[in-house]
C-alpha cells in the first residue's frame, strides 16, 4: 500500500492553511488595519504555526499508540526503542534514588524482577496500556533539531534529519532553524519586520517538512510494526 497522509499531517496542513489565507488577508493594501495590527498578526502566525508543529507530534504520536492498541498488537510489533524508553522511564528514579541513599534493599524492591512493567521484554504479551504518548514525548515537543533527534530517535529512527535530508534530497535545516529564529525572536520581543513573502516562504518550508517527517515517520513504522498500525 502506498503512503497515506496521517491524520496529524492532515490536521497540521489544514490549520497551516488557515493562517496563511488570515496572513495574506491582512496584507493587502485594502486591509483597514495598521501597519503595527499587520505585524501582530503575521508575528501570531509564525507563532501558531510553531505550536501546529508540537500538536503534529503530539497528534501523531498519540495516535500511532491508540491504532496498536486498537488494532490487537503485540508487544513484538511495538518499536524496540520504545520499549527501552518506558523501561528506563520505570526505572531511571530508583537508580537515581539508590545513587545518593546507597540502600540497596529498597532498589531490589524497586526493581525486583516481578514487576508488571518487565512484561515489555515479552515479545508475546498483547499491547494495552503499556505504553503512553508521554513516555515518547516527554519534554521534548518543542521543534528544535536536538529535541527532534531525541524524540524520534525514542520510536527508532536513529538521525531523523539525517533521514529527512535523504528524503527530500537536500538539506532542509536551514530551513527550519530559520523558522525557529523567527518564532524565538518574537517570543523574546525582538522580532523584525514580517511581510507576507517571509510568512509564505517560511510556511512552505515547514509544510515541506511535515510533509518529509510524516512520509519517513510511515516507512519506519510500516517496517518496525505493519501498515496496519499507520494512522
């Protein structure tokens, strides 16, 4: 089967639209607002879009971990990396703890081998609850190169930008660090003027973006789990 949009991307482009036809609205001569209501505007824009991109990861994830659910996985069909990354997030504490206590009676209860979360090692047990969007996520929504190679890295995807460049044949993080200056210039009330051209160019870039993310997102899934399991 081919590559189908996922309903993240869907979601993603067709609020991406939205804020472009609102930013090319106002740029037109006829617009009764004032060139400082313009700025707001296209400055909201590059901002909104920004929060899109953490909703497409978030949608995206959420709903990759709902379809096994739905779909009758087993634990085999769920990314390994995922797997090691919920049995760190079960255990990483009581290390920690142990590290400045050195009691090793409580870590040995902690992580005594009957726990309920070594069943992720099992191959064979079925796919429930085991598994949270939260555990991929974590603190790393936000769509920085880093916070992007940590996160997909957690559903098994070793380098995903090296692996979007490979997709889209170029190298598209100028693209995307240019956007993210954008958004973090504004935040900090240090943004430069924004015309309508920076606003189209930038949203093409990140659109272009999703679009190599979702497509990459798919063929590592279809591999690691079954088509059955794309949303």
């Amino acid at each position: 089967m081919p590559y189908s949009k996922s309903r993240a991307r869907k979601d993603f482009e067709m609020e991406s639209i939205k804020l472009l036809k609102l930013a090319k609205k106002v740029s037109y001569k006829s617009s009764p607002l004032t060139y400082d209501h313009k700025q707001l505007i296209n400055q909201s824009c590059i901002f909104l879009l920004s929060a899109r991109i953490e909703d497409y990861t978030k949608n995206l994830i959420e709903d990759l971990i709902y379809s096994y659910r739905t779909n009758g996985a087993m634990l085999k069909h769920i990314p390994k990396n995922v797997r090691t990354k919920v049995l760190l997030d079960k255990q990483v504490n009581h290390y920690r703890t142990y590290y400045n206590s050195s009691d090793e009676k409580v870590l040995i209860k902690n992580i005594s081998i009957d726990n309920a979360f070594y069943q992720l090692l099992d191959d064979s047990v079925a796919f429930t609850t085991q598994v949270h969007s939260s555990n991929i996520i974590g603190t790393n929504k936000y769509p920085s190169i880093k916070n992007l190679k940590i996160l997909y890295n957690r559903l098994g995807i070793k380098d995903i930008i090296n692996e979007l460049h490979k997709k889209a044949k170029k190298d598209i993080t100028i693209a995307i660090e240019s956007f993210l200056s954008l958004r973090e210039s504004i935040a900090h009330q240090g943004a430069p003027a924004i015309t309508f051209n920076d606003i189209e160019r930038h949203f093409k870039n990140i659109n272009e973006a999703i679009n190599y993310l979702d497509r990459v997102v798919y063929s590592h899934i279809k591999k690691e789990s079954g088509e059955t399991y794309w949303t």
